[in-house]
C-alpha cells in the first residue's frame, strides 16, 4: 500500500529503509508506514524555486553589508 500511496518502484522504497531515509516500522520481516508520518516525510522534501533562492541570497548579502 505505500509503494502505491508513494507511486515509488518496491525497490526504491525497500532502499530507502535500508538506508533509514523513510519512517517506517518493522516487526519481524514486515515493513509497516504511517500514512501521516509518510506525508511529513514527503513535504520535508521541498525543492526551493529559483526566486527563493535569490531571495534568500539577496538577503544574505543584505546582512554581510550591514
């Protein structure tokens, strides 16, 4: 269900326990998610846009100056 609810290849997720890169829980050989804990994890992988980016630089500078 959570290779599904992520649209990621089994592989991938399997990978990503491994590595304890995802929440997860195991009992045994099983592997279970928490649909919340999944949808934390997914929006703390935010990608800032380019105008952020120069936002945040732009600031930065701002205070280096001052």
């Amino acid at each position: 269900e959570a290779i599904k609810y992520l649209d990621m290849s089994d592989s991938y997720v399997y990978k990503l326990t491994a590595k304890r890169r995802i929440p997860h829980y195991k009992q045994g050989k099983l592997i279970y998610f928490v649909r919340e804990e999944l949808d934390r994890w997914l929006t703390s992988q935010k990608v800032k846009s380019r105008i952020e980016l120069e936002m945040e630089a732009a600031t930065r500078i701002k205070k280096m100056r001052s």
